[in-house]
C-alpha cells in the first residue's frame, strides 16, 4: 500500500499512525510538509514552501482564504510532481486547516483523500468571548466566516473527513458531522502509565519530589489564557497558604500556541508574578519550562493533584496522558473536558474561573488520598480503554483507511 500525509508541520497528529504504517512490510509512505528538521526512519518527507502574497490592495477579510489557496496550491504542486514519478497513493490523509487539503483531489481525482476537520469557529459557545478579561483574535464574526470557508470548501474537496472528539465534531454543521468520524490520535498506555517508583529531581535546590509528596502539577505547551494559566496561578497563594509542604510544578514555555499575545517584551508568567507578588513562594512554585518526554511523564507520575483548564477549545493530548498516569485531575467544567470527564468518577470538576472551587478540590484530594485512588483508577481506565493506541485506537485507524480504500463507506458512531 502507499500512503501520502499532508500536514504542514510533520508528523504532527499522525505520529502514532505514520509510525505504524511505516513498519508494515510492503508499505510506502509519503509526507508532504513544510520544511522542519522532523525526521522518521522508513517514511520519505517531501516539503514544500508557500509564495506569501502582498497586503496591497487586499481586503483584511481575505486573508486567511488568500493564505489558504496559496497554501493549497502549493501542496497540489507537489502531489503533481508525486505523479509525475509515477507514485499514486492508495489513500491521502490531510489536514483541512490551512488548506492543504483543497486541491489535492484535482490531481489524484480517483484516490480517496481523509481529512482532518479539527475546529469549526463560532463567535458564542465555544472559545470566542469565554474569557471576558482577554480579548480574541477570532471576535470579528465575519473573520470567522471566512475561516470557516476554508472548512467548507475542503469539507467539499474530501471523500471523508475526521476528528478527535465528539465535541469537535458537534462544532460543524449538522449536514457535514455524517461524513466525519471521531477517532483519537491514542496515547500508548504501556509507556504512559502509572508508576510508583518515579521521582523528579529539581535543577535549583537538587531536591528529590515522589508520589509520596504533596505535588500539584500544571502542564501546557505554553502558559497562556486559553489553557488557564491565568486562573492556575490566582488559586496559587490560597492553595499554598493552605499546604505549607505542597510543591508546585509547571511544565510549560513562554510563547503564544493560542490567542492573544501578553504585552510586547514580556510573557504570561512574568505578567502573573508581577500580579501575584510575594503570594507565590518561589521556593515551592517550580517553574520547569518545556521539558524532554520522559521528564514530562515524571511530572505526572508523581503528581498528587492534576489541574487542567482549557476554553471551550480542543482538548490537549496532555489531559488523556494525565487520565493515562492514573493522575488525580480537576479539569474545568466545560463541553471538551467533560466529554471524557465524569464528575467524581475518573476526575473531578471546576469552575474555569473559581480560583477558590480549585483550591478547595486540591484540599479534597490532598486530604483524602486513600479515597481518590477509585477515581485515578478510573481514570486509567478511561485512558486503556478509550484511547490506548494499540488496542483500540490503531485498529480503528487500520479499519477507516481500508474502508475508504476499499470504497466503503465509514461507519459513523455518533454520540
């Protein structure tokens, strides 16, 4: 079989499924990209490069479509020079976001291309205008419009398309969910998983943290507004006032993945001490920055209490590798969450913007280890049984592609 990806920054979601296509004997596997340094042994990248165009003239609303058409018709450019050495895929898989997708059925017309519609914007219920205190860079109602045009036409452009979760998928329009399938990048549980032996040392002091101390753990790509961090850091001087021997660790950069920027020459972080002052010890609040994967699975291994918030936006990988640590986590109560969290059964829920609903649920978790073990139990379980890569989630990948492969049409699991 040949397999082509399309995805502008490789492997991106497809790590796990690339990885595991390329490993099949008699498997050739093609992904197209814009340049990195990403490499993946038996997979043969092709990068491509966009000709931006000029401001001159242009309407602002048409930015995003402009980029995406130049976009688009770079990526076609390269699937024509794919054909021209005589390679034709069995199946193209793609994501629909920037475009990369829009033409690519204009060259391969008879292969069938799966495509990844990860968000459709909305100016109210999901991420635009959640948080009144940051402004969105999505709050003009027409810009989003135009965003969602993209969607459309690679909705359009596909035979199928595919998502991560159910929430993501209740996003688009009801006359497109039929032709989209909900189906998890996966976590590989046997790697991700609980382990009472770990420990982290911490580079300041060469203090050593274990799971038999009180740790209160925080992850994000980077420490910004749409993953919380604001309200994380104003629970901060409650929660330590109330546990004098509770370490804090932060795992995250100091860019922008989503949103607005902070003030030029500055950074969230920085911005919230400034705010918080001397009701942050820094001697127990240990700020880790982005860490190497095997530090990062520490940090959740010893976490006694796990604290995730999100807008309403999609879900991080990191939330499923928490619920795959057997970790204790209070995730704010909002659609992407509690698609997969239940309420004091493999998880425990918060107010986004309660910083002290989440100081009081870190008491309750920190008070009663004994009687939080049903719910990281539960939470692995959750994990093992709904996102494992092995056991639930590469099988399912295998089964959609030989379907679309095949001429099958997929079946749809609505929830």
């Amino acid at each position: 079989m040949i397999y082509l990806f399309i995805h502008q920054n490789f492997p991106a979601q497809y790590r796990h499924l690339v990885r595991h296509l390329a490993d099949q004997p008699g498997n050739a596997v093609y992904f197209i990209t814009q340049p990195n340094d990403n490499q993946m042994l038996g997979v043969e990248k092709i990068t491509y490069t966009v000709e931006r165009g000029s401001a001159l003239n242009r309407h602002p609303l048409t930015v995003d479509i402009d980029e995406a058409i130049r976009t688009g018709a770079a990526t076609a450019d390269t699937c024509r020079r794919l054909r021209e050495k005589g390679i034709r895929p069995d199946v193209i898989v793609g994501h629909a976001g920037w475009g990369e997708t829009l033409f690519v059925k204009d060259v391969f017309p008879d292969v069938p291309l799966l495509t990844y519609f990860e968000f459709f914007y909305h100016s109210h219920g999901a991420d635009v205008g959640f948080d009144p205190e940051f402004a969105s860079i999505f709050s003009d109602p027409s810009r989003l419009r135009t965003k969602n045009a993209i969607n459309l036409m690679a909705l359009d452009a596909t035979d199928w398309g595919h998502t991560a979760t159910h929430w993501q998928r209740r996003l688009y329009p009801p006359e497109a969910r039929h032709r989209i399938t909900v189906i998890h990048e996966g976590v590989d549980t046997t790697r991700v998983r609980p382990n009472p032996l770990a420990w982290l040392r911490l580079a300041r002091d060469g203090r050593i943290l274990t799971g038999d101390d009180e740790v209160i753990t925080y992850v994000s790509r980077n420490l910004e507004p749409y993953r919380g961090f604001h309200v994380f850091m104003r629970a901060l001087p409650l929660i330590l006032k109330r546990r004098p021997r509770a370490h804090v660790l932060v795992v995250g950069g100091d860019g922008v993945s989503y949103g607005i920027p902070p003030v030029p020459g500055t950074s969230y972080r920085e911005m919230m001490l400034k705010e918080l002052g001397s009701g942050i010890d820094l001697d127990r609040v240990h700020f880790l920055g982005q860490v190497g994967y095997d530090t990062y699975l520490n940090v959740l291994q010893i976490s006694s209490a796990h604290v995730y918030l999100t807008y309403p936006f999609v879900l991080s990988w990191s939330f499923i590798e928490a619920m795959a640590c057997g970790c204790v986590i209070l995730g704010s109560a909002n659609a992407p969450v509690l698609d997969v969290l239940r309420d004091r059964v493999n998880g425990l829920a918060v107010d986004f913007f309660s910083t002290t609903e989440i100081a009081d649920r870190v008491d309750e978790i920190l008070d009663h280890p004994d009687r939080m073990q049903a719910i990281r139990d539960a939470a692995r379980a959750t994990a093992v049984e709904q996102f494992d890569l092995r056991d639930q989630l590469l099988p399912r990948w295998t089964e959609l592609l030989d379907d679309l492969v095949s001429g099958r049409q997929p079946v749809v699991d609505f929830d």
